[in-house]
C-alpha cells in the first residue's frame, strides 16, 4: 500500500462515535414518563417484569425533526446519555451496559470501495485470531457489487460496509468500520464502555494483526481447493474459464505477492509461480499490503478511538 494511501486512510476518518448502546435500568418505564422528546432516541423500551428492569436500546444520535447526526465527542456523548436517561426518570449512574458499538466513519465518496480489502484483511483477522465461526460477505443482488463483510462472536462483532449505499445517500456517510462489544459488564457505564474499546477492543486488533501470514495460509488451503474442484468437474461444467479468470474473481483474497506465489505454486499448469505472480500484477489490478500497512491500520484505528474518548 502506498504512503499516499495511508494517509489518506488516516485523515479520512473524520467521524468517530459511539452509534448505539443497550443495557438495563432497575425501574418500569412507560410511554407517559417519556419526556422531553427523547422518545426518538429510544430504539426499544421494554419492562421485563421478572427481573423487575426495563432493557434500553439507545441511539443518542437522533433528533427529533432532524436527520440523525453522529456525536464525535465523549463528553458530548455522556451528557446527551445523561439528558436522555434524566427524561426517563433514571441516570447514568443506574444504566448497566450490555453492549455498545463504535463506529469509524468516513465522508469522502468511494471511501468503502478504496477501503474494502483493506477492512476485509483486518476483519479476516479478528476472526482467525478469535476463531469466529459466524462469518458473512453479502453483495448487491441486481450488480453483485460487494455491500458488507462481518463477523459475530459471543463477546464482540465487527462489520465494514457501504453506509452510502444503505442509507441511499441520505445520510453524509460513505464507508462505515463497526466495532461492537457485547456482553459487557463494569461498575459503572462509563468505565464499562471505556473498557471495552480502550482495553479489551485494543488487545483485540493487537492479537487479530499477527495473525497476517495465517490469514494468508487459510485463503489459499481454501482458494487451491475451490480451484482444483472446479477444475475436476467436465469442462462445460467449469465454473472458472482459466486460472487467470479465477484469480481475477478472488483477487480480495489475495493480500501479498508472496500469498500469490504460494498459491500459484499449488497448480501443476503453472511452471514458474514467480514470474506467473509479476505478470499478473503487472497486466491486472490487484493491491497487495505489507505488515506494516496492517500494522498502520491497527494503530489508526485505536489512535482515532483514544482521540474520542479524550474529546
């Protein structure tokens, strides 16, 4: 990845914050202790009569009669929780957080198609590291054009995908990074939620970078066996015209020239994977990144998440 690339990634991600936030207060709400209009920033509002507690899905974003509007300051953010807890008749200090998720955003149009490989490496990563099962691409229905990668595990959640395209442009938003802990616990929420991005989601994405090579080993065990399945079948069969077509296909999977190399090397057709690898990435476009570039990633996002928290 280039200079340039980098630090345009950095100063893209302009906005920064807390989306939404779930957990329970010890009390009954009704629909008549709703004051003050923050009716629209509750998401779900339901009693659960045998824990005697109301669960809680908040977005402190929204506005009444307003287009919803990211809060990028902390201090902004607990003051607009405390307004919105206040309005229901109970505080911060009594909220119990169970999950929370923070969101990386970035303004500039095409920002998820420029990012979108680079977002899928490190989410790719997470997963390894954590041996996520539950893990998802989805794509336009009409186009196919990629719409979102995630993974959901029992403790957190990570997903990057096209804000722009969701909201239909309605909304400033064109790519969206999402990191969401989950079955949080903590004294108080405030430390609750500053734990779980400042320490537990920091220790994750410095566990989920070294595992680089491994992510590059488990794509090729699985695109050389894709490849060779498709390759057993008759040939009106054949899914894939040649290897230059399937290469082409996976290219998102491909993270380094080495990967490529590696995996070149797996196929009898192909007699010097080196100079089959440098004419590929000459005739085609394929980017690939280097350790440091993950590494950068991993630092961007946890300095751009202790920047909001200090805000």
């Amino acid at each position: 990845m280039k200079i340039e690339k980098r630090k345009n990634y950095f100063q893209t991600l302009t906005l920064n914050g807390i989306d939404t936030l779930s957990g329970y207060i010890p009390q009954q709400v009704t629909q008549a202790e709703i004051k003050n209009g923050v009716g629209v920033n509750l998401n779900q509002c339901n009693f659960q009569t045998k824990a005697s507690r109301t669960f809680l899905l908040i977005n402190p974003n929204k506005r009444a009669g307003e287009s919803e509007k990211l809060i990028t300051n902390y201090s902004e953010f607990v003051e607009k929780m405390s307004y919105i807890l206040n309005s229901i008749g109970s505080d911060l200090s009594e909220f119990d957080v169970v999950r929370c998720d923070f969101c990386f955003n970035s303004t500039e149009k095409g920002s998820f198609r420029e990012f979108q490989k680079l977002h899928k490496l490190i989410i790719s990563c997470l997963a390894l590291c954590y041996s996520v099962k539950n893990c998802y691409v989805s794509n336009d229905l009409w186009d196919g054009s990629g719409l979102s990668v995630a993974i959901k595990a029992d403790t957190f959640e990570a997903e990057n995908y096209d804000k722009a395209r969701q909201t239909e442009e309605t909304e400033p938003y064109s790519n969206r990074l999402e990191l969401r802990g989950k079955r949080l616990q903590g004294e108080t929420a405030q430390a609750t939620i500053e734990h779980a991005f400042l320490s537990l989601w920091f220790d994750r994405l410095d566990n989920a970078r070294k595992c680089f090579d491994k992510v590059q080993e488990k794509a090729n065990t699985h695109l050389e066996q894709l490849y060779k399945t498709d390759r057993a079948k008759p040939p009106k069969e054949q899914a894939y015209l040649s290897l230059t077509a399937f290469l082409l296909q996976y290219r998102d999977s491909i993270y380094t020239k080495k990967q490529l190399i590696d995996l070149l090397s797996r196929f009898d057709e192909v007699q010097n994977p080196a100079k089959r690898a440098a004419r590929f990435k000459e005739q085609h476009k394929i980017e690939f990144f280097s350790q440091k570039d993950l590494d950068f990633v991993v630092q961007t996002l946890k300095d751009k998440a202790a920047a909001y928290f200090k805000s």
